[in-house]
C-alpha cells in the first residue's frame, strides 16, 4: 500500500507492480473517506499532501 501525491503516483504504480506482479487499484483520497482508518497527511516521497492510495 503507498499513499502519494499527484507527482508521485506513477512511481507508486510502478512500485506496486514490481512487488505484486499485478495492477494495483487507486483511491482518490479526497473523495473516499475510510471509517477506521485515517491515511497519512504527506505523500510518502515528498511533504506535498497524500492524494491517492494505491493499493
């Protein structure tokens, strides 16, 4: 699972299929909210806001 911004999905992507072997889904975390869970404020290669999950 990665959180990332904008910028950094792509990487996110490619990452996630390097590891899975498979295409991930991607959250848009500004238009799902989850209820037990709060996802991180950052992306996780830069300090811009978190904007998707790919999972």
């Amino acid at each position: 699972m990665y959180v990332v911004c904008k910028d950094h999905v792509e990487i996110a992507i490619d990452d996630f299929v390097d590891v899975y072997e498979e295409a991930p889904d991607i959250v848009d975390l500004e238009k799902t909210h989850f209820a037990n869970w709060e996802p991180p404020a950052h992306c996780e290669h830069c300090q811009a806001s978190a904007r998707f999950l790919v999972v």
